[in-house]
C-alpha cells in the first residue's frame, strides 16, 4: 500500500468546485445580507471601506464519485457526531470550522437529519455551509417522529412537514439528497417514493435516497422513483450489506452505496480500549451491545490487528479502514465524522490510499479470523431496521 497513489480509474478526475474563494457580492447574498450592507454602506462616508467578508477556498484533492446522477467528492462528512449521540455537543465555533474546514479540504458532500440533535445538526449545517452552498450537496433525512422514543413516521402528511422545516434549518431552497431514515413499515414504500417524487417535481428536493432498507424495499421503491443513494452500516466490522443482497442491488440498479459509521462508531481508530467510558446519557454506545464490557475486551482483537496492519503499511487506522471501503465499490461514498480538524485531515487522507489486491486479499483472509462480539446496535435501534425479505 503507498500512500500517495492515484485513485482508482472509475471516478472521475475532475475537481469537486471551483479554486477560488466567493466573491463579496456572492457572500453577502448567499447569507442574506446583501439588502443591510447595501443600506450600510451609503450610510457611511465614502472613505471608510467596508469589511472584507469572509472567504472560503477548496482545495482540489478529492476526486468525485457519482450517487446515481449526483456527482460527490469521493469522501463526504458525517455531521451528526458534532451536535449528538456521541457524547456532549461540540461548540458552535469548533462545529462551523469542523465543516468549514472539511469544505475547504475538498469534501462537497455533507451528511445530517432532523432528528440529530434533534434539529440542532441541521440548524450548525445549514448556518456553515451557507457561504458556499451552490458548491456543496446536502443529504438530510425524514422518518422519525421525535416524540422521545425510536418511533417511525413516513406518513406522506409528515414527510412534507418536514421537508419544509428542514429547508428553513438549512438556510436552502433545495435538499441535494433526502433520505427515508428508517424505512416505516405502516407506510407502504410506494407512498414514500410518490410523496418524495412530488418534492422533487416542486425542486424542493433534488435526489431520494433510503437509509437501512432491505433489498426488496430498494426494489419496490426505486420503481416508482429512481433512488440516488442507499446509506447503511458498512465497515470492516459491520458487513452485512455484502450478504443481504443490499450493495448487490445497488449495483445493479446503479445506486451509490453510501456507508455510515465507515469507522465503526470511532473504534476502527484504534482510540478506543478497554478503559473508554460512554456516557449513557449522551453516547449511543453505551447502549450498543459491542461497546458492552463483556464485549469490548473481546473485541479488541479486530483493533489490535488493524493497527498493525496500518502500521506495516505507514497509515493509520482509519485511513485503512476507509481505504478498504473505498477499494470495494467505485459508486460507494463514505461519511465518516468528526468534530476535529485533526482527524479530519486523517480520515481525508485515506483518499490517497491505495490497497493493492494484495492487501485487500490479506485483508479478506485475516477478518475470516476474527471474530465480532455484539449486535451493532442496542435492541430499540435494531428493531428499526427494514429486513422485509
């Protein structure tokens, strides 16, 4: 494996946006400033200059893969992480530099829902990106009823709702790629997609997508409207999609797979051992069987072999682990989050990682070996999951 090799051949070679940063007019009107700078700036004597707004220049090292006909940076952002269930909140100032900075890193793709927070990660996602926002796709979600429990609610009267109230959170016209978040079994999927389709006639949503649902949900709902992006759990450690028939339908519908958690809930990191404490208030694992005392210990096996995988080949963990994700498929786009600009800069890199087929071979050969201990998730959130077969 080197570090500097070229990405596969099957994505594009073309930048993500343009090189420069927004121009001033552009700025003020992207944040709805335009009309109080003009009033301003007659208000005060002709000498004194005003502010320069603030710029925000890409960097031009991701490479695009496509989601259906939507074209994103080969690696995207997984928001949830900086507002939510991975522990408390980070600060409003450390969120917008986080995203700011994974935009100016080359990442067009940014991944949130309504629910994460719940609204807040919408609110931090829609204020960050607003600078920019023509050259960035959003994906956000629908499905749950946020009442206080996991309950789902796709009824058509609700998908619209909240549609509406997720455009306003993120300062936008248009959601780049919406998603059903869990797939609801009292409402049939044709209903889903048609409601969906009726957005997307009104461009209040540009793509659909599903997340967690099952091969034959994929199926039905992609006949009445042409899914974008199917996103579910997918790691070196969460394989399921390669068996349940999911990545093969996307494939051969021409689908982009869309891999959340890509480093296992932060464990493929290798900075989490046997000592790591979740806060049951604010950390979803503490729930999450894997992340159990009984389990951790045992499967600190998979870590440690990671890491010395990682280490034989000058790369970190996670840069691996979302190597191997994006050695697998040329249409899969992983989000991995963060709220620091340091493993940001990692988790990017591994898109200058190159797995040969021998490591990926190496790779199969040694997880045939390991064992993983634990549902992926606690008994409420698995109940969510869409296995209609």
């Amino acid at each position: 494996m080197t570090a500097n090799a070229p990405i596969p051949e099957t994505e594009t070679n073309r930048p993500t946006r343009n090189s420069r940063g927004l121009a001033r007019r552009e700025f003020l009107t992207a944040t709805g400033l335009l009309g109080a700078a003009t009033l301003l700036s007659c208000a005060r004597p002709a000498s004194t200059s005003a502010p320069a707004a603030p710029t925000f220049t890409p960097a031009l090292s991701l490479k695009t893969r496509a989601l259906g006909s939507l074209q994103v940076s080969a690696l995207g952002a997984g928001c949830m992480s900086i507002s939510a269930n991975y522990g408390p909140p980070a600060s409003k100032e450390q969120g917008l530099k986080t995203l700011r900075a994974a935009f100016e890193s080359g990442v067009t793709f940014f991944d949130t829902a309504e629910v994460y927070g719940p609204y807040t990660n919408e609110q931090l996602v829609g204020e960050a990106l607003q600078p920019f926002r023509g050259e960035v796709s959003i994906a956000t979600k629908f499905g749950f009823a946020i009442d206080g429990t996991v309950a789902l609610n796709s009824r058509p009267e609700h998908i619209r709702k909240v549609v509406d109230e997720s455009l306003r959170r993120l300062r936008t016209d248009r959601i780049d790629l919406l998603y059903q978040h869990r797939v609801d079994p009292d409402v049939p999927i044709e209903d889903v997609a048609g409601t969906v389709k009726d957005l997307i006639a009104q461009g209040k949503v540009l793509h659909f997508g599903l997340s967690e649902a099952s091969s034959k949900t994929i199926h039905r709902a992609h006949a009445v409207q042409p899914i974008a992006a199917v996103q579910s759990e997918y790691s070196l450690w969460t394989r399921d999609v390669e068996v349940n028939g999911v990545l093969a339908t996307c494939e051969e519908l021409g689908i982009g797979f869309v891999p959340w958690s890509p480093v296992g809930q932060g464990f493929l990191t290798g900075k989490i051992d046997t000592s790591t404490k979740f806060d049951p208030k604010t950390d979803f694992r503490s729930g999450f069987p894997r992340f159990s005392a009984e389990n951790l210990p045992k499967n600190m096996p998979i870590i440690e072999w990671l890491k010395n995988f990682a280490k034989e080949r000058n790369a970190a963990p996670a840069q691996v682990a979302l190597g191997w994700l994006l050695a697998q498929k040329s249409f899969i786009v992983p989000i991995p989050g963060t709220r620091s600009e340091v493993h940001l800069k990692e988790n990017l890199s591994a898109a200058s990682v190159h797995l040969t087929d021998e490591d990926l071979q190496a790779i199969r050969s040694d997880l045939s070996t390991l064992t993983v201990h634990g549902m992926r998730m606690g008994e409420g959130h698995m109940s969510s999951i869409d296995s209609t077969v």
